[in-house]
C-alpha cells in the first residue's frame, strides 16, 4: 500500500517539513510506504487556461504545458492514499502546491474512467504562522480541489507555529488511523 504524502514549503526544516514527518511515521508505523513529495523541488509551472480556458485536458485527461508535472501526475495511479501539506500563504495554498493541484484538478475532475483520486482517502494540513490568519480559507481551497476530484475526506487539520507540539502529534495519529482504516479495507 502506498501513501503519497505532498509537502510544499521552501524551508526543509520548517512547520510544513515537520507535519510531513510525523505524517510518514504514522504510514510506515501502520505498515504502509509513505512516498514524500516535495512539490518545491519539482519544476511545475502554473496551468495556462489553454484553448477556451477549459483546456485540452478536459478530454484527455493530460496537460499541455510540458514539465515535471507529468512524470509526477502518471505517478498518481499507483497511490492509495494521499496526505497534503502546505503553509498557509495570503490564507492560501503555497504557489508550489496551487500550481500542481491546479493542473491535477483540470487533468482528473473530469476523467471518464475512475480517476486517480476517486474514492481515495485524503488528510488536508494548513501550516500557518503564529497568528493562523487565513488557516480555515486555505483548508478551504483544499476541501474544494479534493471535492472536485471525489476523495473521500478522512481529516482537515489546522496546525499553526503556536499549537504544533500537540498538533503534530494529530497528525501522525490521523495518518496511522488512515492507513490502518485503507488496511482493514483489504487493499
Ligand atoms: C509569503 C508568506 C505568506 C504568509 N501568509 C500567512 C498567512 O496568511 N497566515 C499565517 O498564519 N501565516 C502566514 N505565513 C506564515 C507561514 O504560514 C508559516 O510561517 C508557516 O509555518 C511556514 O511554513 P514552513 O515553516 O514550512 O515554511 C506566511 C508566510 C509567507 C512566507
């Protein structure tokens, strides 16, 4: 079984580094590979609204724009579970996130077939600051994308640089009891 756990800060030591750790030992405790991605060191660029604005993509399921998304987004067909990380930034997704998740959501939404996150369990995380201004609008922006692609929602967690001691803790239990939930399925 296999958990991709996207993290996309710049800081490899900072609050969202720190959520996708504790989010891998409560994979791999569960007994499951935890597959980290961080979407900072992946060159994707951001969707260009190609043709009418709906894009080819709407069709085919593929982006145009040509770059690392694609290698990452084949990827996806061999994930079970997925657990997104992301600072929160002006109360969004960072541009690293937004600019994957934006193209993901055009290629996938629309898929005829199953798509890659159809059905899947998913874990939201938005990493703020200490003031966790704009927490729960970019927890938001991530029910809607997850929405659009028809996971199954398994937790939202909101963790700022004032509750992470405890917080970290929610998140590494929210990841073991995912992947022992996905387990118990039989997958
Ligand atoms: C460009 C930018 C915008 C930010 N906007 C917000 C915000 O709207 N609300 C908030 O609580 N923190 C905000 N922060 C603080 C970060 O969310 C916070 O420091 C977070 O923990 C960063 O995660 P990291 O340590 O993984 O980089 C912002 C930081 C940056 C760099």
């Amino acid at each position: 079984m296999n958990v991709m756990i996207f993290t996309s800060s710049p800081n490899l030591d900072g609050l969202t580094a720190a959520c996708g750790n504790a989010a891998k030992i409560g994979v791999e405790e569960a007994g499951a590979r935890a597959l980290v991605v961080n979407l900072n060191q992946y060159q994707i660029g951001n969707c260009k609204a190609c043709g009418s604005g709906w894009g080819t993509c709407r069709n085919n399921n593929q982006c145009q724009v040509q770059d690392q998304f694609q290698e990452l987004h084949a990827s996806l067909a061999e994930i079970d579970a997925f657990i997104l990380i992301s600072p929160v930034y002006f109360g969004e997704m960072s541009e690293s996130a937004k600019a994957f998740t934006d193209r993901v959501r055009r290629c996938e939404a629309f898929r005829k077939e199953k798509n890659y996150f159809e059905g899947k369990p998913v874990i939201s995380v938005a990493a703020a600051g200490g003031s966790g201004n704009g927490l729960t609008s970019c927890l938001t922006s991530m029910e809607r994308l997850f929405t659009h692609v028809k996971t199954e929602k398994f937790d939202f967690i909101g963790v700022t640089q004032k509750n992470r001691s405890y917080k970290l803790n929610t998140i590494y239990q929210a990841a073991k009891e995912m992947t022992l939930t996905l387990k118990n399925r039989g997958q």
